[in-house]
C-alpha cells in the first residue's frame, strides 16, 4: 500500500484523537477554572485561597491527570481500532473525522463541567450542616456525603467514556459508509504498518488504564477520609505519584508478559477490558485478604494494634498488592488474548 498523504493522516488518527481529547479537556478546564478564580466573582478572593492551599491544587491536579490519562488512552484505542478493523483505506476516507471528533467531545466537556458538576455541587449541599437533609441523615451526614461524592464520580466517569466514545464513532462514522466499497480491499493492514508494535501497545493500554483507575479509586477513597494534616507540596505529590508510578510499571509488566512477541493485532479495547478486570479483581482480592488478615489477628493472641503489627500489616498488603497487579493482569490478558497467540 503507497504511503499517500490522507494514508499518513489515518496512521495519525489514534495519536490525533489522544491529543484532541486531552487538549480539548485542558482548554475547557483553563475557561473553567479562569471564570471560577476570575476577579469577577464576588467570592474569588475566597475561592482563590482555598485553591491555594497544596491538599487542594494537588488533589485537583491528580483528578485532571487521571482524567486526562483515561481520555488519552481510550481516544487512542478508538483510533487504533479503527485501523486494524478497517484498514487505512477506510479510515482515510473520514477527511474530517479530526474535526467531528473534536466537536462532540467539546460538547461533552461542556455538559461535565457546566451542567453535571454544579448539578451534583447542589446535589452535596444538601448533606452539609444546613442543608435540607441535615436532620434527616443528622447521625451520619459525613456517609451520606461521600456516597453522593461517589455517585458524583462515578457518573462523571461514564460521561467521560460515553463521550470519547460518541465523538469517535461520529468522527469515523465515513469510515462505517464505505464497509461495502468494493473499491476497497477487505484486508486489514499489516500491524508494522499502524505505527507502535502490538505487544508494547497493549502493555501500554493496559498499564495506562491500570493507573487511571488506581487514581480515580484513590480519588473516591480520599471523600470518605476525615481531612488530612497539612502536607508540604512534594510530600503530598509523592503520596499520590509514587503509587501511580509503580502501579503502572508492575500493569505494564504484567501486560508484557500476558502477550507473545509475535502479537498479530492490538484489539486495544481487549487491553482495556484486561485492565478493568485486573483492577476490580486486584481490589476485591486485597479486600478479602485484608478482612482475613484482621480475622485471624483477632483470634490469636497477637497484638494487631500495636505500632509493629499495624506496620506489618500494611506491608504485607502493600507486598500483596504488588503481586497481584501483575499475576491479574498477566492472567487476564493472556485469557482475553488467547485466539491471537
């Protein structure tokens, strides 16, 4: 197959479509935090104060990067996708898919953070001292907050995913049209003619999602917890990065291993089910051995709640945590892989 411009242009789509997504999002985010902070509002001054504060800048700054991180690697996955499943041919056809792409996502932008996010806003105010369902939740308000918080995240997430989705399948709704051009060939082009090697790209998008995940969960997590003491800057970016780091190296690896050299294919949206699976299972496995853990302590003599146990303790979680991310992913890949090695 030549190498003509508009084939060199759909080699670019997966690449295209991260950074669209993510320069969309980072526009949209500036505009919001710019009218929010602006000397505009009667209460920026307020505003520009708490966002002063480290916990908070820092906390915001890994919300972005895990939402940026998920954007990047699901827009990717929808390009790439769409060449191994088409061809180049294809894709080429979509002379505007860029352009599409980036329209719908903006729109879903817009509703996030101008309609779900004050929505959801009002949705929490309403569990705070003085709102309307202060008496009713008055024993426990701080629960009932956080499951809003939860349930805030969670339906921003599905926005996010549904978004990326949508605007891919609109960009590259050109590309579904010409299915039955009998101009076309019916074979899907070569992986060392899609850019970046099956098997790294699928370790990729695994430890990439492994990570966003990993985040968004630390995230959630952090809305249950009683406020934490005031931190210094790098103290608080190497409790939330250090973990990410090595959460995405150990995906990485077990992605690796879960593939063969001689990968055929991507089938990138396969890598994400891999790292959805592996994270759900990774979590749900550390819970059970946790609540095993503290069972068996209970039952013998020993001091759990001593300074040594408490540390062992963590230790050992953090030990086995470690070992599941990469046995789970290794397993889980290679499972969802299995017709193509």
């Amino acid at each position: 197959m030549s190498a003509t411009p508009s084939y060199v242009r759909a080699l670019r789509l997966p690449r295209d479509f991260a950074s669209i997504a993510v320069g969309l999002d980072a526009i949209v985010f500036a505009i919001n935090m710019t009218v929010l902070l602006g000397p505009f509002r009667p209460e920026a001054e307020q505003l520009r104060s708490a966002y002063a504060t480290p916990g908070v800048w820092v906390t915001l700054l890994v919300g972005m990067v895990m939402s940026w991180t998920m954007v990047a690697t699901l827009a990717w996955s929808h390009g790439r996708n769409a060449l191994e499943r088409r061809g180049m041919a294809r894709v080429a056809l979509a002379h505007d898919a860029r352009l599409r792409f980036g329209g719908v996502w903006v729109l879903a932008l817009v509703l996030n953070y101008y309609a779900l996010t004050p929505l959801f806003y009002e949705f929490q105010v309403m569990f705070m001292p003085g709102g309307r369902f202060e008496d009713v939740f008055a024993y426990s308000p701080r629960i009932y907050l956080g499951v809003a918080m939860l349930l805030q995240s969670l339906v921003q997430l599905l926005v996010l995913v549904l978004g990326v989705w949508l605007a891919a399948r609109v960009a590259l709704a050109k590309s579904r049209v010409a299915q039955g051009d009998a101009d076309l060939t019916d074979a899907v082009d070569a992986p060392e003619a899609l850019g970046v090697p099956p098997r790294r790209a699928v370790a990729l998008v695994v430890a990439a999602m492994f990570s966003a995940l990993q985040l968004w969960g630390s995230l959630a997590a952090t809305r249950w917890a009683f406020p934490a003491p005031d931190l210094s800057v790098l103290v608080l970016l190497l409790t939330w990065g250090l973990p990410v780091v090595i959460g995405f190296a150990l995906a990485w690896w077990g992605g690796w291993l879960g593939t063969r050299p001689a990968l055929p294919v991507v089938r990138p949206f396969r890598a994400v089910a891999a790292a959805v699976s592996s994270f759900v299972l990774v979590q749900v496995g550390c819970i059970v051995i946790a609540i095993a853990w503290l069972f068996l302590a209970a039952k013998s003599s020993f001091s759990f709640y001593s300074g040594g146990g408490i540390v062992g303790f963590v230790l050992a979680l953090v030990l086995v945590y470690m070992a599941l991310v990469v046995a789970l992913t290794r397993t889980v890949t290679r499972r969802l892989y299995r017709s193509y090695l």
